[in-house]
C-alpha cells in the first residue's frame, strides 16, 4: 500500500485570509491525492477554507474543533 | 477560449463586471489583493459583537457564486509603498486610490499574463463612482501606467471609452457591454437582478480601511508619534483592535474594549509590556512606544478606569514587561474627566 501523503500547515494566530493564503501557497506545491492538515485560530476559517476548497475543486475531509484551536484536513485534486 | 483574470474586491461592481465577460463565453479567473488594510475579515474575526453576523470573504463568495476560481495574493508588503507614498496622493482619507488602482492592475498583468496565459484584465469601475479614482480622466492613466493599456476592459462603462482590444478584435461584444456612469447604483442592482443575484456586499465608503476616517487617523497618529512614515502589517492589525489612548507622544495604550478583543490582543503579550488587573476582570492593555518608568503609573490608571474595579479607591494592575519582569503597582483608577478627549487617537 502506498504510504499516505500527509502534511501540516501551521496557521495559528494568522488572521483571515491569511489562513487562505497560505493554504493556496502550500496547496500549489503539493501532488494530487496529499492530505493538509490546516492548523488555525480564526474561526474565520471553518467558512472560508471550505469555500476556498470548493472554489478550486479540492475536499475538505474533515473539520475539527478543539477548545481555540481548529484542525481542517482537505484533500488535494486535481484541478 | 478567450482568457480574462478579474479584478475581485468582493463587492457588487466586480462581480457583474466579471459575471458581463463570463457571459460572453471568455474564460474568468478571479483575483484578490490582500493589502493588509482589507475590511475582510479581522474585525468581524475579532470582535464578539459581530460573531452573529454570516462570517465570510465575500471574494470567495462572489467566486463561489459565479463558478470561478479565485486567487488571493498577500501583496501586503509591496503595498507599503503605495500606501507610505502615493504619486497621486490620497482621497478623503488615507486612501491612495489611484496609485492602489494602477498597482493591483499591474500586479494582475504580471500575475496572468506573463506567468500565465490569460489575454486581458477586467475591472468592475465605473466612471464617477468615485469621486477621485473612478474618473473619466484617471481611466486611461490606469490603464497607461499599470501597463496594461488597451488590454484593460471595464465590462461595466466600456461604452463611454475609446474601445479596447478585446472589443476591436472581438474577443467580447462591445454592443454587450454597459455604459454605467456616476454614483446611482440603481443600473448596477438591475444588472445584478437580471442575473439572479442577491445577497451581494455593498461596501459603504470602499473595500478597505484607509477610506475610513478613524482608521486614517489611527495610522496618522502612529505616523507622527514615531516621526516616520512606515509601519510594520502587525501595527495595521493593531489600528484595527481596541481603544488607543495617547497620553504623550513616546507611547500609547491600547485596551481591549471586549473578550474577543482581549483574546487577540493576548497574542501580542510577549512582544509588547502589557497591563492588566489583579484580582478581578479587566481589559488587556499593551502599550506601545517607549513609556518612562514614571508613566507606568498613569498607564495602570487608565487600564483601571477600564476594568470593573472603576469605582474602587484603588486597584491592582501588573505589568509585565518584554524581559519577563513582572511589576506590581497598586493605583487609583483614573475618572474620566481626568483623561481628556485628545487622548483618544
Ligand atoms: S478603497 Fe482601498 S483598496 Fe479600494 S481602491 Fe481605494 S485604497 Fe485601494
């Protein structure tokens, strides 16, 4: 079985759209089929990351929440 | 397939603008300049009082609505010099509209056309909008100084301008484009109608802060106590969050007016010597500047006159500075006839 492509973007403490940004930044880099773990604060994020996503045709895999902090995955596509 | 890149602010004028091009079967990718002083977001993240309302990028919304990508770029850097020095200076506030207008059209043209393949860039102005940037005058230097020339379309008032290329080599109809001129919006919310589209952002004085008269002041005041015009993005956050009061020039105080604010301020408590009160709830006060050791006093004074203990004789505040030192004072909270007007920036 191929060995599951995971990554983690810490965006703590960013402000939206920063959170967007870097996610756009680092999913630019990254191959078909890898998971993000997005790191964030702003709970901006639960709206916009998910928008975002749906925007370039990535999946938001699942969305966490944890007292301050979130944890979005997506899964990149090909688009 | 034609490829245009959209100018998107997430407002009503981009979106038709784009929505016009899309419609003529051209191909239409948005994009989004983060300049730090976009009204996006951080106050809506920040404060409490707004978490009722929908929180969301109204570009990403616009993108969402009309099935386009959308690509938010962090320009917010560069930006300062646009901001610090603007060849065509400001609008009512600190608003470098034009000089930001020829920056965001060059930025899109290096961004589509010389790394990507797009042929034009559109733009949702109209003429008179505005009253300063949105001209018949400053259109063709937009245009000419952004470089793009005659590959800029404004989808929305092409026909009250010289044709384009696009329109000359027909790549768009210019019989379908509109000619919307001055400030009634009423073309533009038929427009929108006529496309189903409701539920748009209506941004009262412009997409970002520096139209805003207290903000403008805030950056003003930040310009004068330091003797220099430069900032770094956090002090733009910071004009963003809380009361700033100013007793002198060398530092000020900014206190967290809620809990939403104080928890964004929390973030800068390492970098900043900060204040709060003891034994009961407080605000959060990080004061910027360089403050004396005799004015930590009159910082604690004012914090107090912030925090719940207001009407007590005296009450207790620490301060904590950068080093890690944390210092004790025990003061009378200030009354507010005794903190003058002025002092708030
Ligand atoms: S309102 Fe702000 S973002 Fe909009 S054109 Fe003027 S300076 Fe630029």
């Amino acid at each position: 079985m191929a060995q599951e492509n995971r990554q983690r973007l810490d965006a703590r403490g960013l402000l939206c759209p920063l959170p967007v940004i870097r996610t756009q930044e680092r999913v630019h880099d990254l191959a078909p089929g890898t998971l993000l773990d997005i790191l964030a604060t702003d709970p901006g994020v639960m709206q916009d990351i998910p928008a975002w996503s749906r925007v370039h045709g990535h999946v938001v895999v699942s969305t966490e929440q944890d007292r301050g902090c979130i944890r979005i995955t997506i899964e990149v596509c090909e688009t | 397939m034609k490829k245009a890149i959209a100018l998107i602010s997430g407002g009503l004028d981009s979106m038709l603008a784009a929505k016009v091009v899309q419609e003529q079967g051209v191909h239409v990718e948005g994009l989004n300049f983060y300049t730090g002083f976009c009204v996006e977001g951080h106050t809506h993240a920040i404060r409490e009082k707004h978490r009722s309302r929908p929180r969301r990028n109204n570009a990403l919304w616009v993108a969402e609505q009309l099935g386009i990508k959308l690509h938010i770029i962090d320009v917010s850097s560069e930006y300062k010099d646009i901001v610090i020095n603007p060849k065509y200076g400001y609008g009512q506030n600190l608003n470098p509209c034009l000089d930001c207008k020829i920056f965001m059209v060059n930025k899109a043209l290096a961004w589509g056309m010389e790394e990507r393949d797009f042929d034009f860039v559109l733009t949702g102005e109209v003429i008179g909008q505005r009253p300063k940037s949105q001209r018949k005058e400053t259109m063709p230097i937009i245009a000419r100084e952004s470089g793009a020339d005659d590959l800029l379309l404004r989808p929305l008032c092409a026909k009250n301008l010289t044709p384009t290329r696009p329109e000359r080599e027909g790549w768009v109809d210019r019989a379908a484009l509109y000619g919307f001129h001055g400030r009634n919006r009423k073309p533009q919310m038929a427009l929108a109608e006529s496309f189903g589209f409701s539920d748009y952002a209506q941004p009262a004085g412009g997409c970002c802060f520096l139209t805003d008269a207290q903000y403008a002041s805030k950056l003003q005041d930040l310009w004068d106590a330091r003797g220099e015009r430069d900032y770094e993005l956090d002090d733009i956050m910071l004009l963003k969050v809380g009361r700033h009061i100013r007793p002198a020039s060398h530092y000020k105080l900014i206190v967290g007016r809620e809990e939403g604010e104080n928890r964004y301020l929390e973030g800068y408590r390492k970098r900043f010597l900060h204040m709060r009160t003891t034994g009961f709830p407080g605000p959060l006060a990080l004061i910027d500047g360089a403050p004396k050791r005799r004015d930590l006093t009159l910082a604690a004074r004012i914090l107090a006159r912030y925090s719940r203990g207001r009407t007590l004789p005296r009450v207790d505040v620490s301060a904590h500075h950068t080093d890690g030192v944390v210092e004790m004072l025990n003061v009378e909270p200030l009354s507010p006839t005794d903190l003058p007007a002025s002092w708030h920036v």
